[in-house]
C-alpha cells in the first residue's frame, strides 16, 4: 500500500502519519471503507441537534465581543484573575494560558482552583492579594458543587476588603437562560457570560469558558477563532486525503481492537496543559458503552518528552502492545533557540559539543520515535513550528472532531457524561439537597454504609 501519508496541508501544525499505518491492518481497502463511513458520520455530526456546537464558532453567539469588554473590566480593577471551575470549565483555560506564555499582556496573571481540598484552596488564597485579584466561576448548568461551593469561600474573601464592590470583580459563565447562578448573577447585577446551550463542558474552551480568560491575559481572541474556523474548514473537506482529523479518527477506529491507550507525549512543555484537556476530551466522550452493549473507549495517557523517555519507555516499548502515540513537538523562539551547551573544557559531556538544547531536545523526540517504531508501535508525528493564538485554536478543534468522529464510528454519543451526571447526583443528595435524596440512598446502598 502506499504509506507516503505525510500531510502538511494545513499551515498551521504539520501532522505525519506514515508511521501509524500498519501493512495488514490499517490498508487502502480498510482506509477506503472508513472514509466512506467517515463522511456518513461528518454529516450526522453537523445534524446533531446537541453536542456539535463546537463546530459553530459564531463570535456572536459566543459573545466574543462581550468577553472583551468584560476582560477589560476586570482588568481594570486587578491584575490577577481567579478561574473557578472544574473540569472542561478549568483545564481549556489552563491549555490557552501555557501554550501561549509569550504573548500574554506584561502584569497579568491567572489563576486556575478546579480543587475543594481544603488545604489547596487555603494556599491559594494565601499567594493572591484580594485587592488585586478578580473571580470567573464557571458551571455551564450552575449547579456544579464544586464550583458553587468555590465561590461561596471566595466572595466573602473579596466582599471584606471591597464592601459591595466586589461585584465589579466577578464574572459567572453559565447558561445563557437558566439555572441557579444566572438566576445568582441577574440578582446581584454580575456580568454573566453564556455558555451557548450546543456546546458541552470539554469543548467549552473557545467559548467564553476559555475567551474570557484568553482575553482577560491579552491574547488574541479573533485569532484564535480565526485558526480554529481554518481548521473547521479542512474538517468539513469531502476528499478523505485532505482531511487530516478524517484521517486520524481512521486510524484510531482501525487500532481499536488491538490498543486501548492513546498517549500525548509532548516535547514541548507549552503543550502540556493541553494534553491533560485531551485526555478528558478523549476519556468523558469515547468511555461509553456502545452497540451489544460492549464496553468502548480509549485510555487518554498523557506524557513528557524527554522525562518520560527515562520513565515509560520501557514498557513501551517491550511491555504489552496497548498504545498509539501522538508525538508532538514545537519551533522554538529566538531567545530559546539561542540557548547553546557551551564547549567548556573539563566539563562533563564534552561530545554535546556546542549543540544548542534545541537540537537535544529534537534528538530525544527522534530517538524516542525509532525506539517506538523498531518494535512495530504505531506513532503519529504532530509538529506546530508557530506556537500563536491560531494555531493553538486549530489543534483544539482538530482534536474535538477527531473526537466526535470516533465516537460516531464507535456508535455512542460522544456528548453524553452518564458517569458524570450519577457522581453529580449522588455527591449533591449526600450533601442534602432535596432532589437528590433517593440518589444518596443509592449510593449509600451501593457502598453497604447503610448497613449494620
């Protein structure tokens, strides 16, 4: 077959596939009949009248205007902005802000709390000045304990210093109509952001969950919707051979009998966060149970290149064949290129020569690679040579369709959270709400702490 499948077609990140192919397993006629079922499930996944939202990236609906407008009010009254949320509404924010640390505004900062141990959420309140910090919390249905329980510590923090002042500093981020922290925001006269109803929490983060936040540290918001609508585009493609998140769903469904784990193993550390908003994306959308009632999903592992070489290679490479790797990597700024080795004499490792780290670092990324390969592991090559606001928007939407898609091939919905929805309910009736009372007793029956 012909395994020439290294696919620069989209300017913003390079993607190489050649080395995922399999000469029994992934063939032209295997390739063919999936493209086939790919283009099925693209149009089933633009029909969908829930859950593909994020394919929409309409700036109006997404408020991208407002989320400006409120960033600079925010930052008018701090420097700081404190994220309250968990999950989707946390790690999208957390993603933007890391992979982009160049381009932030000089003086801002954010702060991410997705925790209610009590310990982590007293040091956080020790390092921020509540003089200069203001708050998002974010719950798409508002009713998300953690995030409500978070917000009912940190505003009497803010109302002690600021009076009723404090009002300026908070922003909630919910449903656009309903629910009890809209209803809280309108009471109180808070700006509140939408969260458009299409769009579920993991990929929330080029909504106001994650354009807030981008905007508030002085990225550039049309930029990053301006890459992720490119993206969309190529996506939408009907031609399987310039359709790069066609091509890596494929590759994902062909794999899906033999391998349980898709690892992100970053060699660059800007992308990290990003990869531990992948592994939810992968791990709340695949791990479902499908058609015949068989159990689905992927494994999301998420790993750091050159660490992990002296911690995970082995069982990678010699241990039970479990997984399909993304390598991924990144050009470097100037200032970072420009960090050489030195050739001093009588220093250790005297044949680095005066290489830059640059060129270890890509030679740990290689070595690791043919490690890989020499034992038939299929691998995928990701490269971004320009970490900016558009191309970091295009990988999150590439990465949400390749999603969506395998789950559609997988026939589950990869919008639905039933795991999620009982923790919900059981964690809300054992704290004493009153909907949620028979699920309580549920969960207490289930754990035998209702027994004598």
């Amino acid at each position: 077959m012909d395994t020439t499948l290294t696919c620069p077609i989209d300017p913003l990140f390079q993607l190489d596939l050649r080395l995922a192919v399999d000469g029994d397993r992934v063939t032209d006629e295997a390739l063919s009949a999936c493209s086939q079922d790919l283009g099925a499930a693209m149009c089933r996944l633009m029909g969908l009248p829930r859950g593909a939202g994020f394919l929409e990236l309409d700036p109006d609906a997404w408020a991208l205007t407002e989320c400006k407008r409120v960033a600079e009010q925010l930052a008018s009254h701090a420097s700081c902005l404190l994220v309250l949320g968990i999950g989707g509404s946390a790690l999208g924010a957390v993603a933007l802000r890391d992979a982009l640390p160049g381009r932030i505004a000089a003086g801002r900062r954010l702060e991410v709390l997705d925790s209610v141990d009590p310990d982590s959420v007293r040091r956080c309140m020790a390092g921020l000045d509540p003089q200069d910090t203001a708050l998002a919390v974010v719950s798409k249905s508002g009713a998300t304990a953690e995030s409500l329980a978070l917000l009912r510590v940190f505003i009497p923090w803010l109302r002690e210093v600021h009076g009723d002042a404090w009002k300026q500093r908070v922003v909630a981020i919910t449903d656009a109509d309903s629910g009890s922290l809209r209803t809280f925001a309108s009471q109180e006269a808070l700006a509140a952001l939408p969260i458009p109803g299409g769009v579920g929490g993991r990929f929330s983060v080029l909504t106001a969950v994650g354009l807030l936040p981008a905007a508030f540290l002085g990225l550039d918001c049309d930029e990053l919707l301006r890459g992720a609508a490119e993206q969309r585009q190529q996506a939408l493609h009907e031609a399987y051979e310039d359709n790069l998140a066609w091509r890596v769903a494929a590759l994902h469904h062909l794999w899906r009998d033999q391998l349980t784990n898709t690892v992100w193993l970053s060699y660059c550390d800007r992308l990290q966060a990003l990869g531990m908003w992948f592994r939810q994306l992968v791990a709340e959308s695949l791990g479902k149970v499908g058609e015949q009632g068989r159990r689905r999903g992927w494994t999301a592992l998420v790993a750091r290149g050159a660490a992990d070489q002296h911690s995970q290679l082995q069982l990678w490479r010699d241990g039970p064949r479990r997984e399909l790797f993304t390598v991924l990597s990144a050009g470097d700024d100037a200032e970072a290129a420009a960090l050489t080795l030195g050739a001093i004499d009588k220093l250790p490792g005297a044949w680095l020569g005066d290489q830059s780290l640059s060129a270890l670092q890509e030679a740990s990324r290689r070595g690791m690679m043919a490690t890989l390969v020499d034992t038939g592991a299929p691998v995928l090559g990701l490269h971004v040579e320009n970490l900016t606001e558009a191309s970091v928007g295009a990988l999150i939407v590439f990465w949400e369709t390749v999603v969506a898609l395998v789950g559609l091939l997988e026939g589950i919905d990869p919008f639905s959270q039933p795991a999620v929805e009982d923790a919900k309910r059981f964690t809300a009736g054992m704290l004493g709400r009153e909907d949620c009372r028979d699920d309580a007793q549920r969960a207490l029956a289930l754990l035998a702490l209702d027994r004598k």
